[in-house]
C-alpha cells in the first residue's frame, strides 16, 4: 500500500519534470482563462453591420476567431468620440453600441452571453462559451450626469475609461489640454460612484493628474484596460515606470495595449508623421462617397497603405512590455488589452487578431513563466480586480 501510494505521487513529478514545451502549452490551454480587456468591434457593427457570427479576412475579431484564440472573456469597448459625434449624439451613440453587443448574445446564445459579474466570466466559460463585457471608453459619454452613469451600469457596463483622447468636463486626458490639472470635484465623484456601483476605473488614455487623483481617490484597485510601457516606447498613450509602481501598489493591473504604434519607438515615430495626412485621406474619401457600401472597404486599403510604411513588429514585442511589468511590478499586475478594432489593422505580425491569443503562451513558456505566471496574465489578474471591485461595491 505504501509503495503504491509513493508511486502514485512520484510518477506525475516525473512526468511534469520530463513534460516538453509542447505537451505543457497543450495542457495550459485545455483550461486557461484567456481575458482581453480592450476589443472595440462594436462600432463596425453598428456603422456597418459587421456579423461577428462569421470569419472575415479583415478587422481583428468574430466568433470562429474568439474561438480558435480560446477567448473565455472580451470586454467590448464603447466609444462615442468628441472629434466624430456632436455633445447631444453622445449618449444615443452609446446606448446603440450598448445594445449592439446584447443583441450580439441574443442571435448567438451558443457562443456568447453578457457577463455581470467576475464569477458570470467563470460560469460562462465552463459552459464552452465566450463572456462578453461593456465597458464605457471616454467619461464624456454620462453627460456630466451621474444618473446616465447608473444607467449605464444598470445595462451592464462594468468599466469606463475617464476619458478618450480629449479632455472632457471634469478630467484631463494624455493626448490634450490640462484643464483641471486632473480630476475636478465632479470627477472625483464620478470615480466613488463607481466604486459604490463596482464599475471598475480605467485610467487608459488619462494625463498624469487624472492618473494620481484617480489613484488617491478610488477605494478599490484601478486599471489600464489598453496602455503599454512608456519606457519601451515613448508616447502619451503608455504608461511611466512611476505609475506602473503606483497601480500595483494599489493592487490594479495594466493590460497591454497590441498597437504596433505604443509597442515600438520607431513605428510610434513612424506612425505620428503620416497619422494626420492618413485621417485627413479617410476623412475626404467618407465624405464624397457617404452613399457607397464599398466606402468601409476604401478605408481599410487607406489604413493598409499607410501601415505598409510601419517598420516590422511583431509578437515578441508585445511580450516584451509584458515582461518589463513582470519585472518592475510583478506578475498580479500585467494582463491583455489588445486593442482589436480600434488599431486602424496596426496589429503585430503573429498577434493579428483575436486567433493568436495561444501565441502569448508560447511565448510566455519560451521565457520561462510559471504556470501561475502565465494564467494570472493571460486572464486571472481581469477576475481578481474585478471582483475586488464588486466587493468593494456598497
Ligand atoms: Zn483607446
């Protein structure tokens, strides 16, 4: 009896011990949790009747996609941006994208269901499907109003990004003007709103001043649903070793952000002198064929012909921000927040949409990560926030 019982122990050791890279991502993926905080396809289905039910061969996410990737969650981001939509459009463009992702789930309830809560992510995932989340990109889209905040959650929002790429009302973002040299008093109660609805507060695309008061005044973790390493690459977009140290301190994550653009210096330097020149192309093709199907189609060969003039980037990068967070903050304070959709197609070679996730785990096994490692960063640290968040909820 003994003997067999230690047999019964020593054999799996050994078996792990002798288990290849092959034969452990094989493993690893039989029950990863596989999280992607930042996928944006919401507007391609409302602008252009996008049918995530089937594959394409362009944009960066659909069902058949989610699935050869082992997605278990993607959180959709909602965006309603100042430069294309007037003030009084901005909470109707929400609610549309709103309902475009339940109406996602309701013609496609084998593959997907809106999650609530952390433990909907896990329940959902053990029945085979992908969990798809809301989350709000740009604090301008309640109107100032904390009633429309409510709401919002109230229809299954369960993050929202204090702003987009302009300053609003009550918080200054990265990419503009300082106007309240960070939060305002409104926007530090738009933040314990949050915190008392368990809304995560995602401080992707804030100025430092947003970042600090965000920090100082919420009660529960925060998050950076898509920002990279500022010290890898240089732009407003990422995030300082500072604030990394910060946001783990305060238990919170920073979920890398795919664009080839805030991954590499010389593809960011690339990317800022045609951006302008490309947005205007796209922005007078739109506007003489506003009638024309084909317009959508016109504009992703604008986006390609632009991203021909980006210097090669591929997989390894993206794992390199990961890395420096693993260094510099631990593995509980990394994740994923691609980006898909909202990129212009400015995806890595080997991470081109929502099917590569798998190579993440590759790549995170050749660099020698634990098991723990890499299950906290392909998913874990998403449903460890965000049930703090929900306990912290009132
Ligand atoms: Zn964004």
């Amino acid at each position: 009896m003994v003997r067999c019982a230690w047999l019964v122990c020593l054999v799996p050791a050994t078996l792990l011990a002798q288990e290849g890279a092959g034969a452990r991502f094989e493993r690893l993926m039989t029950d990863l949790m596989v999280v992607d905080t930042h996928v944006d396809t919401p507007w391609y289905v409302v602008d252009e009747g996008y049918d995530v039910g089937v594959r394409h061969d362009y944009y960066e996410a659909d069902i058949p996609r989610l699935r050869e990737g082992h997605a278990g969650a993607v959180f959709f981001g909602l965006m309603a941006t100042p430069e294309s939509y007037a003030p009084h459009a901005w909470v109707e463009r929400t609610l549309d994208l709103i309902d475009s992702v339940h109406e996602m789930a309701r013609r496609y309830p084998d593959d997907l269901e809106v999650a609530l809560t952390s433990g909907d992510i896990r329940r959902i995932r053990s029945q085979g499907r992908v969990a798809v989340l809301l989350s709000v990109e740009g604090g301008h889209q309640i109107d100032d109003n904390l009633r429309i905040l409510r709401n919002y959650y109230r229809l299954g929002v369960r993050y929202m990004t204090l702003t987009h790429f302009k300053t609003n009302n009550w918080a200054d973002s990265s990419t503009d003007a300082v106007v309240h040299g960070g939060l305002s008093p409104f926007g530090r109660e738009v933040v314990r709103e949050m915190n008392r609805l368990g809304m995560m507060v995602d401080i992707s695309h804030v100025s430092p001043g947003t970042f600090d008061d965000a920090i100082e005044t919420s009660r529960a973790p925060v998050i950076a649903s898509h920002s990279s390493v500022r010290a890898l690459c240089d732009t407003p977009r990422n995030m300082t070793d500072d604030e990394i140290r910060k946001l783990a301190a305060k238990g919170g994550v920073i979920f890398i952000n795919f664009n080839v653009a805030y991954l590499d210096q010389k593809a960011w330097d690339a990317f800022r002198s045609f951006r302008d020149e490309r947005d205007r192309e796209i922005a007078a093709m739109m506007a003489a064929r506003k009638d024309d199907p084909r317009r959508f189609e016109l504009k992703r060969a604008i986006q390609r012909r632009y991203r021909q003039r980006l210097p090669p980037v591929d997989s390894k990068t993206a794992l390199r921000h990961i890395d420096h967070v693993v260094r510099l903050a631990g593995a509980d304070h990394v994740g994923i927040g691609s980006d898909f959709d909202g990129i212009s197609g400015m995806a890595p070679a080997g991470l081109e949409d929502v099917s590569k996730y798998p190579a993440l785990v590759r790549g995170m096994i050749e660099m020698g990560y634990s098991d723990g490692d890499i299950r906290k960063i392909m998913g874990e640290n998403l449903l460890r926030v965000m049930k703090q968040v929900e306990e912290a909820a009132q």
